[in-house]
C-alpha cells in the first residue's frame, strides 16, 4: 500500500517524496553568502570561490537583496581574482550610511 507523502515511479526502487524538491539547500547557501558579504565589501567571484557556491546562484541571491535594500554597492574596483573590473557590495547594514556619503560627495 502506498503511503500518501510519497509517489512511485516506473522503478519499484525509485521513491519520490513531495518534501523532497523543498530543500533548505538554498537557505543554507544563502545564509552563507550574506556572512561572506557581511564580513568585509566582496565580488561575487570572491565569495564564490571562497564559499565554493556557484556565482550564478550568487548573482540571484544579490539582485533579491537588492531588491528588498539588504545589500549595497560599495565601489567598482579590481576583482583580486579575475583582474577585471568588478563591483565590491557588503550586506554590513553599519556601512550603509557611509556608502551614501560618499556617493553624495562623489556627485558634488
């Protein structure tokens, strides 16, 4: 008898539970990602390299912070890994105001 959490596929050995695609895979990621930002102004390809998750999913996470005003921009610069320009973004809600005084002496 099948129980009524899970579904079978073709295999008999094969169990597909429901709860299985709703992982806290990408909460796990995330969390990390916002600690690695946290701790000084980073690229994407820092944090990748140093958290070892992929900078696709990286790039997601850092447009839906920005979106919800819980990451900045901090300054473009030279990523220390690629060599190319790159834009340094912190998620330290303490330097948020000093991002904007400096942006507003920037434009003066």
């Amino acid at each position: 008898m099948k129980s009524k959490n899970t579904t079978t596929t073709n295999s008999p050995k094969v169990v597909i539970h429901k709860e299985q695609g709703k992982s806290t895979h990408f909460q796990v990621q995330m969390k990390r990602i916002f600690a690695s930002f946290k701790q000084q102004p980073k690229t994407m390809l820092s944090v990748s390299v140093e958290t070892g998750i992929l900078r696709a999913n990286i790039c997601r996470y850092v447009a839906e912070w920005k979106k919800e005003k819980k990451i900045k921009l901090v300054k473009f610069g030279i990523c220390p890994i690629s060599k190319h320009r790159a834009g340094f973004y912190t998620t330290n809600q303490e330097r948020f105001p000093l991002i904007v005084k400096l942006i507003k002496r920037a434009g003066e």
